[in-house]
C-alpha cells in the first residue's frame, strides 16, 4: 500500500517539474495532458488507499528523517487514515477535474505550461498538507498551497491588479501564519513533540489555559488560510487568477485547509469547548456576512467566492460545535459542486470574452445548453435542495446546531440558506435567461469544448449524488477516528417542520430570485441608492478600511523610514565612512612620491610612533596589574 | 669605574640613532649602506651585552646570525648598487624615483 501512498503524493510533483521543465516555451500541449495522466495517476492512488481504508486499515510511513536535533526529531512521515484519505479523493478528483478542463480553458494563453506547472505544484504541496503526519510537515504544506495560490493569482502577472491580489492574499496568509507557528512552537515546548498521535494522546494533560492558547493561535492560522473574518477580503480579490485556479484553490480544496485542520486537531478542540463556540459563532457571522455581500455584487466570480467564504462560515460552524465529521462532509460535498459552479463560470466568461457582469450577459441557456445545466445543478445542490448533495451536508449542519441547541446560529444559518438560495439563483438567472443583453455588446457567445464539458461531468455527478450516496459509508468510515456524535432530532413532527420547512424557505428564496431576474431587468435606483445597497456593493467597506487603517499609514511609515532614516542617517552613516577613508587616501598619496629618501624618513617615523605605543601600552597596563596588586 | 649593562646599552641606543639619521639624511646609497651597518651592529651590541649579562648564549647567537645576515645582504645590495651605477652612472637618492605611486 506504501507504494499507493508515494504514487499519490509524488505524481503530482512530477507532473509539476516535468512542465516545468518547458516554462519558458509557448505551448505544448503534451504538458498539459501529461500532468494530467499523472493527476489521474494519483487519483487512481487515492482510491485503492480509500479502499483500503474502508476495509479498516490506515497506513503511515516515515519516508526518512528530517530534522534531528537533540530531543526534536521531526520525519518526514506520511499518514492515511479515515480523515486524510478524505481530503486526498476530494483534492485528487477536484484537481484531476480541472487539469483535464484547463487544456481547454488555457489552450490560447502564452502561459499554458507554466500554468500546468504551478497548478501540479498546488496539488503536490496540497496532499502533504493533507496527508502530514505531524503539524511540522502540514505547515509545509500550509506555506506550499500559499506559495502556489500566490503564484496561481498573479498567473497574468502583467496585470497590476493580479499582482496586487496575489501579494494581498500572500501578506495577509502569512499573518495568519505566525499565529499559527506560534501555535505549533506552544505544542512542542509544551509536549515535547509535533506527532499527531503523541500530540493528541497527550494534549488533555496540559493546563486549561494553554490548550486554549494552542487552539485559538492555530485557528487564527485556519482563519487566514479559510478566509475567515477579519481576514477574508484575499478572497474576492482573488478572483483575478485564472478561473479554474479559481475552482480549484479558491473553492475546493485550499481554502478548506482550515477546516481540515480544526478537524484534523480535534482532539485539541474537544478539550476547548468554549473556543470551539467562538469558532462556531464566527462561522456562523462569517457565513451571513458573506452572504450579504454575495446578494448585489455585480461580478460573477466574486459572487461565487462569497458563497465559498459564507460555506466556509458553515463547515466552521459544525467544527465549532464539534460535529468534526459533518464539517468535512460539508467540505467535501461542498468541493464538489462549487468546483462545478466556478469551471461553469469559466465556460460563461470564455463565451462572454471575458465579461464578469452578469448584468451584461442573459439568455445564455440557448447557446450554453450543458453549461446551463451543469451550474443550474450546482446552484440546486448549493441551495440544498433534496435529493442533492447540499441538502444532506448543509441542512446537517442546521440540524447539529439546532440539536446543540444553539438557536441563534440555527436562526443565522437558516436566514443565511435562504440569502445563498437567492444569490445563486440570481446569478442563473441573470446568466441564462431573460433577454441577450449580450447582444448589445456584440457578443456571440459559443460552447466550450466538448472535452472540457465531459471533464466536468464527474463532478456533476458528484454534485447530485455524493450526499445521498456517500453519506452512510463516509460516516462510518469516518467515525473510526473522528467523534462520533450523531444529531437526530428526537422529535419527529419537529424534524420534519424543520426539514420540509427550510426546503420550503430555500424554494421561495429561488422562485423569488427567478422572478425578479429572469425576465427584465429593472434597475431599482431608489434601492441601489440606498445606504444598505451601498453598504453591501461596497463590501461593507472594509476593504477601504483596511486600505486607511493599515496600508496608508504603513506606507506613511515606509515613506518616513526611507527617507528620514535610511537617506539620513544609515546611507549617510555609510557614504561617510567611505568618503573619510576616500579623503585620507587624497591627503595622503603625496606620500609616495617615489623617493627613497622620504620613504625611509616615513620608516623611521612609523618606527617611532610604534616604539611610544608599545611603550605607553607597556606603561598603562603594568600600572593596572600593579595596581590589581 | 666600572662599565655595567648600562653603558653598553647606552653606547647601542647612540650607534642606532646614528644608524637612524644617516638612513634619513643620507643621500648616497652607499652612505645608505653604511648607516644600515651600523643600525644592525647597534642592535648586535645590545645582544651581546644583554647575553653576557644574564649568562644566557642566545643573544650571542643571534648577534652572529646577524652579522652573517648583514654581510649576505650587503653583497646582494652592492651588486645591485653596482649595476645601477653601470647603468646611469649615478648612486644618488633623489635621483631612483621609478617607484613612483
């Protein structure tokens, strides 16, 4: 099985050096398919080691050491069990899914085998993320996934504001960061060791306060990289990489990497339950809060990144709460259909020419049949509507709070459904019905290559039947490591009021959107005037907050540094130094004007001024040790 | 009276400063020489005084290391000095500038 293990981590790796090895060149399609049959490779992996573990085993290796230093031994060890073989065929199915879709997406960019590099590269750094088996290597592929996401935004680095992007996510990662190391430097002063099993064995032996410290500091590192609230506002910018980059990191699998690790140091959470509250508590603000803005944005990837951040807000709240294993459901379904969603929107920007205001697109659904269908399945998932993947992962999530009886994050979250309901629809709607506002613009728009249509398929699939189909076995496979709480609400009637009454909720969420965007578009400007309109369109203005608050000044600081104290006094500290040895070279070269004669009165004079050091030091450190006497 | 450590020592300080302002105030190469000899002789007077004083044959020693050192050099010396005075016919101080910086 060890041989499946090291197929699965290090295929993508060599996908990744070998289209490397053309980054310079224009297009080789080659690259892009043999990095992909190298992804598929790993998939394939994937699944015999999923088969294995269903049957019971797990399997952990150390590949070598790493680092031994005294009492710190850290290898380099390899861990698949119920949570990560999880993670490694949602990571391997999604990025296999969008390889395969981005020969097509990237069949005319300049970049398209550096693309398949960095994109290898993503998925490498993410399965020793995922598959680590202690938090050391999980951090390097923490700062792997950050160092690809970077590189993967500014992928059209001539834009000004793909590189902004790309910088904004990668500081703002890397603040979250420290916390986290912090976090990890806590667990091993304190413990001794950075192995899961050691860490987790023992983490209920440490003193109250200082587990809670571990958790919150590793949280905040999940929040930078889970694009939590205060630190969300990477993620929409991130929208400027290309779209399946897009889909991939910024939907399925990166941005859950903080809700694989709450889920993967549960049993350090499991010993906090008043920080597993606040986790919940900002999931459930974050999910809302995301939501809102997702409701009047007028760019289509950006409406989808805010639904990724308001699900991400989900999955923290089941984490919270402690339902580890609905967490991960909810991350897993959720891969699944909001990477559909995002290669849809990819298909609908390439047909658009790269247009993102659905309010300039429409009617798309004559031309754009299979696109049509597939985003329309997603956003029916993503609503969670029965019998699809939604429904069981994110309605479960409703239940875990209800039955924990936490009614106001049951109240937020079922509010919350009802706004991704709305949002998503409008998006459908304003996408592919109502008149072709595109025509205006002189837009024809076109099918996207068929092969790119069937590469999505899986996930089409995945999308209507993971919830139905998977969840019974995932639970019980899952349950072997992760607790298992089951959240049934005793009472049926209530139950059923419940379930039959968020469906009804979600469904007049988009029978309204449909309605108010599926035939005409009326601008409203007395409500888009409005302060809550302006409110929301503007991001509840924190990025200009932010912009005020930290950047300004920081670059008032970083104005004042160079030029009062780098020009005036290190440069000045410098250039003087160089000047005084500069002039007493001037001064004194006369010296050597070549007589012998002078030269040798120069001798005696040396002579004598080292014959009075000597004797003055001779002098002054006798009376000293005399006088130490 | 007597003649001490003192005295020889007082005689060596005396030879080097001569040694030392004919090295400066020379302007003749072979003058040069001379006053080399006698820089190297003062110091080998102090040696040997010093060694006969303290019963202690390494100062001795080194003074006729020194010596032979000084004959050794003074032959290498001359015949260069010889050379140059074939080539320009002049031993004059002033006049050897090529070393200009």
């Amino acid at each position: 099985m060890e041989v499946y293990l090291y197929i699965a981590l290090f295929a993508p790796l060599v996908g990744s050096l070998f289209a490397g090895l053309f980054g310079a060149y224009p297009k080789m399609l080659f690259t892009g398919v043999i990095a992909s049959g190298l992804l598929f490779a790993s998939f394939v992996s994937s699944a015999i080691l999923l088969n294995y573990v269903l049957a019971g085993h797990t399997v952990h290796v150390e590949m070598m050491t790493w680092i031994a230093a005294g009492d710190l031994y850290i290898p380099f060890g390899f861990v698949v069990d119920q949570v990560s073989v999880t993670m490694m065929m949602v990571v391997s199915v999604v990025s296999t899914v969008v390889h395969v879709y981005s020969i097509g997406y990237m069949a005319h960019d300049k970049g398209f085998n550096r693309f398949f590099s960095y994109l290898s590269a993503f998925v490498f750094s993410m399965m020793v993320l995922v598959m680590s088996d202690n938090f050391l290597g999980l951090f390097i592929g923490w700062e792997g996934v950050g160092l690809c996401s970077w590189l993967l935004i500014g992928f059209w680095y001539h834009k000004e504001s793909a590189t902004w992007a790309a910088n904004e996510a990668f500081i703002m990662n890397r603040i979250a960061d420290l916390a986290m190391l912090i976090g990890i430097f806590m667990m091993y002063w304190n413990l001794g060791s950075l192995q899961y099993d050691v860490v987790f064995a023992n983490v209920a032996t440490l003193p109250m306060h200082i587990i809670t410290w571990i958790g919150i500091f590793l949280f905040i590192g999940a929040m930078g990289k889970s694009a939590q609230f205060p630190l969300h506002t990477w993620l929409a910018d991130a929208m400027e990489g290309p779209t399946p980059v897009s889909a991939l990191i910024h939907a399925a699998t990166m941005v859950t990497a903080g809700v694989y690790l709450v889920v993967r140091a549960n049993p350090i959470y499991s010993e906090i339950p008043d920080v597993g509250n606040a986790i919940a508590s900002l999931g459930a603000f974050v999910a809302m809060f995301a939501a809102t803005m997702a409701l009047v944005n007028r760019d289509m990837k950006r409406i989808i990144a805010y639904s990724t951040l308001s699900q991400l807000g989900y999955m923290f709240v089941a984490a919270g709460l402690g339902a580890y294993w609905v967490a991960l459901f909810h991350l897993m379904a959720h891969a699944f259909f909001k990477a559909l969603l995002f290669l849809g929107a990819g298909n609908v920007m390439h047909a658009m020419h790269d247009e993102l205001d659905p309010f300039k697109m429409g009617g798309l659904k004559k031309s754009m049949k299979v696109t049509w269908i597939f985003m329309t399945l997603a956003s029916v998932a993503l609503a969670g509507i029965y019998p699809l993947a939604g429904f069981f992962s994110k309605d479960l999530i409703l239940e875990v709070a209800f039955v924990e009886q936490h009614y106001i994050l049951y109240t937020v979250l079922l509010l919350t459904a009802g706004l991704t309901a709305f949002y998503s629809f409008r998006l459908v709607a304003l996408i592919f019905h109502g008149n072709e506002r595109h025509l205006e613009h002189g837009i024809h728009p076109h099918e996207a290559y068929s092969f790119m249509l069937y590469a999505m398929a899986p996930l089409a699939v995945l999308a209507v039947i993971a919830g139905m189909v998977f969840k019974t076995p995932y639970y019980l496979m899952v349950t072997n490591l992760l607790p298992a709480m089951t959240y049934h609400i005793h009472n049926h009637t209530t139950f059923w009021i419940m379930t039959i009454g968020t469906q009804l909720f979600v469904i007049a969420a988009i029978t309204y959107a449909y309605k108010k965007y599926a035939k005409a578009v009326k601008v409203d400007k007395k409500v888009e005037s409005g302060l809550l309109y302006q409110l929301l369109y503007n991001q509840y203005y924190i990025p200009k907050i932010y912009d005020e608050v930290f950047s300004k000044p920081y670059l008032k600081l970083s104005k004042l540094a160079w030029k009062e104290i780098d020009l005036k006094i290190v440069d000045a500290t410098v250039d003087g130094i160089a000047n005084v040895i500069y002039q007493t070279g001037e001064k004194t070269h006369t010296m050597q004007n070549g007589n012998l004669s002078s030269m040798l009165r120069w001798m005696v004079i040396g002579l004598v001024v080292l014959l009075v050091l000597a004797v003055a030091f001779t002098a002054g450190y006798n009376a000293v040790n005399l006088q130490a006497m | 009276m007597e003649i001490t450590l003192t005295h020889y020592l007082v005689l060596s300080t005396v030879l080097f400063a001569i040694g030392l302002i004919g090295v400066m105030r020379r302007k003749n190469l072979l003058m040069l020489f001379f006053a080399t000899e006698i820089l190297l002789n003062a110091v080998n007077i102090g040696m040997a005084a010093i060694s006969h004083y303290r019963g202690d044959y390494t100062g001795q020693m080194f003074a006729f290391f020194i010596i032979a050192i000084a004959a050794s050099e003074v032959a290498v010396g001359l015949g260069l000095l010889i050379v140059w005075y074939k080539r320009t016919g002049k031993i004059d101080l002033d006049q050897m500038t090529s070393m200009r910086g």
